[in-house]
C-alpha cells in the first residue's frame, strides 16, 4: 500500500511541475501511451479493488482528436478459486480542448471487447467515457490522469467500474 501510495504522490507531482514548452497537437501525430491503474469494482453489491497495465497506440485525425486503440491486461487471483485472466481491447475517441499551455484537458469514449479465462474463455461487450489532463513535460512526452467510468456485461451480471489512471504518453 505504501508503495502504491508513493507512486501516486509522484504521479501528482509530476502532473503539477510547470514546464517551459506549450503543448501543441496536430493532425497525424501519433500517440503512444503506458499507464497503470487502481480500479474499483462493483459487481452485485461487492467491492473489488484491482490493478492493471494500460498500453495505448493513437492517431491525431485533427489538431485536438485523436482516434485509436487501448489494450489492458489485468490478472485477478481469487485464491483457491484459481485465477482470472484479463483482456480488453477497447477502440478510442479523445477530444483534446485546445488550451496555450503545458496542461491538456481531454475527454473520450471507448467500446470494445474484453476476453477473460479461468477454466473456459469467454467475451464481453464494454463501452464507456473519461476525462482527464495531461501535462507536457517535453513538446513530446506528458504525463496524464483521468477518470474512466465503464460498463460491461459477463454472464447476465452488470458491472460498473469506475477507474483512475495515470501514465506517460509520447507523441512523435
């Protein structure tokens, strides 16, 4: 916990530090982008507290949106119950507001797929939105947090997650 703690007092840090250049987007830049989140579940009443690995690939089809694809993979270890592997793909929209600053505010949606295995394989629908700010570090590298609320569907049971992210991204 404490570890995690730490991390996410540097994260904020990181996100506060001004810097001397002014983020500026532009149509076919490409975007790639590592992030780690905490997630919290709620599944039928009960509360779960995950951790994943986010990996993400975009492109600027204009100055201020981005279109693309985000990858997560999250392994969860129920104990004697085995373990649960994790797969969503989930294509992406970002709308960046265009501001005269190193700090970016966006918003998006995503909708896709999630495969998960234990003892059988099976898929799930997912959509969702988020918001978030990065700030530019570099003209190329900045370092985000957003807020993701999603929704999908496993075995006729609704899950809400609500999801906080931060990670790096570089543009080239």
């Amino acid at each position: 916990m404490k570890r995690i703690m730490i991390l996410g007092i540097v994260c904020v840090m990181l996100m506060v530090i001004p810097s001397i250049v002014i983020a500026q987007t532009q149509a076919g830049q490409r975007e790639v982008t590592m992030a780690g989140t905490l997630t919290k579940t709620e599944v039928e009443g009960e509360s779960v507290t995950m951790t994943m690995l986010m990996g993400g690939y975009g492109y600027f089809i204009s100055d201020t949106t981005a279109v693309g694809v985000n990858t997560m993979l999250m392994r969860i270890d129920a104990g004697d119950d085995g373990a649960t592997n994790l797969l969503f793909l989930d294509p992406f929209v970002k709308y960046h507001f265009a501001t005269e600053s190193t700090i970016v505010p966006y918003v998006g949606a995503h909708a896709g797929f999630m495969i998960f295995s234990n003892d059988v394989s099976e898929t799930a629908f997912s959509c969702g939105v988020y918001g978030g700010v990065k700030n530019y570090l570099t003209e190329n590298v900045s370092v985000f947090a957003q807020l993701d609320l999603s929704r999908y569907t496993i075995e006729s049971i609704d899950i809400n997650q609500t999801q906080i992210t931060v990670g790096y991204s570089y543009a080239f």
